[in-house]
C-alpha cells in the first residue's frame, strides 16, 4: 500500500540528525521506520511515522527543509527469494525503484520502496 | 537645469571649497603644495585633475577630526562609518551640512516617488551609522510621517507594516530580503501591505534581488546610494525609469576612473566612483576615492530629471576576489543564484587555497520546493547550480548545498565572503 515517507535535508556532519530526532520526539512522533542516505557533504533522512503532518510540521517549524513523498509499504515472507519475486513483478511492469529499505522479524519483512509511479507498482504488486 | 548652468555652478562651488579647504585644512595644503598649485590654479571643474585624492586611510591617519575644516565648536553632529573594511572614521556635519543632507534625502525619496502624504518605516540603523538618521531627517524635510523602526526585531516590523500601515520601507536590500521572507512565513499575502516603495541601499544589490524583493514584499524598489565618509543616503538614487540613479550633483561632484591608472575612463565606461564635496562646510574632502565600482551617463533621462546618472553599484574595489587570476564579485554570484529558483537567495562565498590553487566554494540553501527524498535529484540541482555559477564566473565553482537557514540572515549589511587564503 502506499504510505507516507518524510524526508530531511542535513548536513553530513556532527549531531544533525540528533537535531531532528529530538525535534520529533518533543513533538511526540513516532519513528517506525528509517534510513539514512549520505553523501561526503549531505544527507537525506527518510523517515516512516505514525503522524507525518504533525512530524513534517514540528521540523519546517525548526527551521527544517523537509519532503513529503508517496512510497510502498508491505510485508512479504521472510524467505530466500521473496524479494525477488517483487522484483520481477515491478521489473516487467516497467517501474524503477529509486530505493529500498527494510528489515525482518518474526517470520515475515517489512519493506518500503520508493519507485516511479507508485500507483501502477500497487497494481503490479497486488 | 542645463548642462552649462550645472557646470557653472558646480565650478564657482568648486573654486570655494578648494580655496576654503587651502586656507583651513592643513592637510590639503600640504598634499597642493607638494603638487606645486594654489587655489587659482582651479578655475573650473575642468582643472579636478589638477587636485589630490582623499582615501579612507587619510581619514583613519587623521582621525578623529584632522579633515575638519571648521572648528570643532561649529559641529551639529559626528557621524562615523560603519567600519565594514576596518576601523571607524569620523565624520563631523555643521547645521548647514545637516541641512543639505536632509535636501538631498528628500530629493532622493521624492526620486522614488515619495510624497509627504506617504509612511516612510525607516529600518535602517539608528546610531553612528548614518542609515537611520539619514533617511529619518530627509523623509522629515518632505513631510512624510516617519516610523523610526530601526533596524531588528522583525516581527515587530512587520506589525508596524501592518498597523501604521507603512507604505515606504528604507533598509538594506538583504534585510528586505529577510522582511519579505517572513511576511511569506507569517502567510501574510503582501498585496494585503499598503506597501508600495522600497528604498534600500548601503550595500552592493544585483537586479535580480531587486525583482525578488519587488515581488516578495509586493512593491516597487528603488536604489538610495551614499557613503558616510561624502554624507550618507541620498548622494544618489533610482528613478521610475530604473536606469541609474541621479546624482545631487550640485554638492557631489563625480568621477569615474579607472582602479589602476586613476586618469578618467572613456565615457560611459567602468571605474572607480570618485567624489568631490561642493558645498560640505565642516569637513570637505577632495576626490574621495569610494571604491565603488560604477559608471555615469550624462544622457537626459525620460523621468525629466537633468542631473547625471550612475550605473547601480556593481561591487567595491575592495570586493573583488581575485581567484586564480579572475576577478569576481560576490554581485555575479548573486545575480546567477537569484534566477535559480531552486536555490534560496542566501549564500555564503568560501574562498581557499589548496596547493597553489585557489577555490571558490558557494555555500546555498535549496528551496524547500525542489528538495528531494532521492539523491539523484538533489545532485541535479546541485549540478545546475555549478554549471551556472562555473558559466558565469569562468572559473569552476564547488557548490555546497546546507541546511536550510543555516545562512546567516542579517539586519544590517550582509557578510558573504570568507576568505580563508594566507597570501
């Protein structure tokens, strides 16, 4: 399904994401999911939470440059060769992922993927 | 007034205050007397040539009051210079001198289409700097109402935009800037502002940020030019024709020449911005070099007015990095960021040395509109970025993108350049 992704710009340096995560969890946002992309000067925060307004909010308030985007979220089996099947699916559909991240757990995964048109890859995915 | 009026007037001026420097300041005495010339060796503004130059420096050997050519009794009031590039100079005005500069703050706002029936919000600083003061006694003499805001507390300011209803606003261009930024965030719409003229000067601004100011505040902007040392604003400002600013020549006179030779440029051609007072009483000064870079059309302009116009400051003499042979000015930088819409105007210029090699880094924030959650994307502003600033420049840029607002907004003059070469 599609969800909600929120993005941070930061600097590549010292103490920046403290900066954000503590601006969240004054706000009382949760994290549920993250991953950070970094270059040698600056860094992206992608971010799933429990209240993105209110997150997106409390960050353009401290002065954040912050970005709201549609990505996927779902669950597959945690198995060999589970993720490529979904693969193959957005493959022969045509849709390019940008990005992956995810983690599993007890038994199954949770995924987050961003791509092109995220509302052809549902249709793939189902 | 026609030409030969003007320079009939500026010569029988000039005669007096040469003769009248001779005999009271010795200091120009000297410096004419090692050129070998008397005070009727200048008939006219043609002999300016003839006279010796005056730079900040002599100001600073002969501080506080060694320039003065009336006794300290007949002071009205001591202005000094900000000090961007140093220590502070003194600038002593007698009543005389303070009412000239009031004439010429008034001809300056009226330039701009300012008339007694308007609200002049004057957020320049008040104190030495002559900004605040300045703008306050000359929108005073047209008859304005006047809010002596000052400078800071921006909120505040835009409060009295609202409830006094402010229909000028005099500060520096990059404080506007920051004004109009947050009457944005405060999601105020600005043509909601009875708002309609900006006159802003005291630093250096491109055309480009004229436009974002226009339309970030919902007005028409115009140029006030002037420096403490020769008076403060309203030596010169824009029109409604926007093509330079008019001159109060009759009590500046003006030279443009070049930064190397110092002998006059062809005409309508770049160079150093030079003034010599005509009518200053308690401390005149002769060919003050002012390190501006600028130019002057004697052409008659549209909106009427005869006196000589200056092209818009395009930096200072002193601006100008020399990086890696190429000379650039923080103004180019600026005019290329301002039609980026994917950059903020605000930028800080980082210059380096590594090896021999001299780097030119731009620190710029990314419009929140254009950032991204893929790198890709980011990395392609960021490439237009260098690949418009590295055109314009003709050297290679490294352009770094920061968080947002973590370039200093400013309240006064804004600091853009660090240099961080050992030379």
């Amino acid at each position: 399904m599609i969800i909600k992704q929120l993005s941070v710009f930061l600097e590549n340096a010292t103490g920046h994401f403290l900066g954000i995560s503590t601006c969240l969890g004054k706000a009382g946002v949760n994290i549920s999911a993250l991953s950070l992309a970094e270059t040698a000067e600056y860094g992206i925060a992608r971010m799933i939470v429990d209240d993105e307004k209110k997150g997106a909010e409390a960050l353009r308030e401290a002065g954040y440059n912050v970005n709201l985007a549609d990505v996927i979220g779902m669950n597959i089996p945690d198995a060999p060769g589970a993720l490529s099947e979904v693969l193959a699916k957005l493959a022969a559909g045509g849709v390019n992922v940008s990005y992956i991240y995810g983690y599993s757990s007890e038994g199954s995964a949770n995924l987050v993927l961003k791509v092109g048109d995220p509302e052809e890859a549902c249709k793939l995915l189902k | 007034m026609g030409r030969d009026e003007m320079t009939n007037l500026q010569s029988s001026r000039l005669r007096t205050t040469v003769a009248r420097v001779y005999h009271n300041v010795p200091f120009y005495r000297t410096k004419m007397q090692e050129i070998g010339i008397e005070p009727g060796d200048v008939r006219g503004i043609e002999d300016i040539e003839k006279l010796p130059f005056t730079t900040k420096q002599d100001l600073r050997d002969t501080y506080p009051f060694g320039l003065a050519a009336l006794p300290n009794s007949e002071f009205v009031r001591i202005h000094a210079s900000s000090g961007t590039t140093g220590k502070p100079t003194a600038i002593p005005h007698s009543r005389k001198d303070l009412e000239m500069f009031s004439e010429c703050v008034a001809r300056a706002l009226c330039c701009a289409g300012v008339t007694k029936d308007d609200t002049v919000q004057v957020s320049y600083g008040y104190g030495l700097f002559t900004g605040g003061l300045g703008a306050h006694d000359g929108a005073t003499k047209l008859g304005a109402t006047v809010i002596p805001a000052s400078g800071g507390n921006t909120r505040n300011q835009i409060t009295l935009l609202k409830d006094f209803g402010s229909t000028v606003l005099a500060c520096t261009p990059s404080y506007a800037l920051f004004i109009a930024e947050a009457v944005a965030e405060a999601g105020i719409d600005p043509a909601t502002l009875p708002l309609r003229i900006g006159e802003f000067g005291a630093e250096p601004w491109s055309a480009e940020m004229r436009a974002k100011i226009e339309e970030g505040l919902g007005i028409k902007a115009y140029d006030i030019y002037g420096l403490s040392e020769v008076m403060g604003p309203g030596i010169s400002n824009s029109c409604v024709v926007q093509d330079g600013l008019h001159i109060a020549e009759d009590h500046f006179l003006p030279e443009i020449l070049d930064t190397e030779t110092l002998k006059p440029v062809a005409a309508g051609r770049q160079g150093e911005l030079v003034f010599t007072h005509l009518t200053k009483e308690a401390m005149p000064l002769l060919r003050y070099r002012t390190r501006d870079i600028s130019s002057l059309n004697y052409a008659l302009c549209d909106c009427g007015r005869t006196n000589v116009r200056m092209s818009k400051v395009v930096g200072r003499s002193d601006d100008m990095l020399i990086i890696r042979g190429v000379n650039v000015f923080p103004s180019q930088i600026e005019s290329v960021l301002l039609e980026i819409p994917e950059a903020k105007p605000y930028y800080m210029i980082v210059v380096d040395r590594e090896g021999i090699l001299d780097t030119l880094e731009v620190q710029v924030e990314i419009d929140e509109r254009f950032f991204s959650d893929e790198i890709a994307r980011i990395d392609v502003v960021r490439g237009k970025l260098k690949h418009a600033l590295d055109n314009a420049l003709r050297i290679s840029v490294k352009v770094t993108l920061v968080e947002h607002k973590t370039i200093q907004r400013t309240e006064g003059k804004a600091k853009r350049v660090i240099d961080k070469r050992k030379l």
